[in-house]
C-alpha cells in the first residue's frame, strides 16, 4: 500500500496531500526487513511489520504498522492498524525520574 495513503487511512494526517507533502519534503524513514530507507516519494510501498518515523509539529512520530486499512473508518478502526513501540519506554521514564530532589525528600521526612 502506498505510504500516503497508509498515512490518511490511520488518521494521521488529515488529508492525502497533507501526508504527500510530508513524504516528499524527504524527513520520513520507513524500516523494513531490518533496513531504513529514507522516504522521497508518497507512492513509497508500506507493509505490515514496517516501522515508520516521520516528523509531527515539534515532536518525532515511531510507528508500528501492524494492518493495511481498506477504508479511512473511525478513529478505533484507525488506531488498530499501528501500535507506537516506544510508548513503553516513554511511560516508564517521567516515573525513573522523580521531581523531588533527594535533599528535598530528606527535608520533607524531618516535617
């Protein structure tokens, strides 16, 4: 499937010549097989199992294909074709991270 349309049928972008513009300025990669290729094209092929990566507003979107829709449906229908494979590493690090510096926490304890 192209990767323009994949794109639109997922709901990522919210028009085919929104994500063809994305894909033409060259800042996608796709990871196929274990090998990344920088994206140049909308026609790009895309298949399950691929990994995607591509810039949106200020942030760096990594997804997972995980199902080629046949039709751009409702969001849940959308979102059950890709899975995000760092959410994982994203939940786990604010909690790794406490706001609390240990002197503070030490100041707390005392009352």
């Amino acid at each position: 499937m192209r990767l323009d349309v994949w794109l639109w049928r997922a709901r990522l972008f919210r028009s085919r010549t929104l994500a063809s513009q994305m894909l033409a300025s060259g800042s996608a990669r796709v990871e196929h097989a274990g090998r990344v290729q920088r994206i140049e094209r909308a026609a790009a092929l895309v298949a399950a199992g691929d990994i995607i990566t591509f810039p949106r507003g200020h942030a760096v979107e990594t997804l997972e294909v995980l199902a080629l829709p046949t039709r751009r449906g409702p969001a849940a229908e959308a979102a059950a074709c890709y899975r995000r494979p760092m959410a994982k590493a994203a939940a786990i690090t604010p909690a790794s991270t406490s706001s609390t510096s240990p002197d503070a926490a030490r100041a707390a304890d005392r009352g």
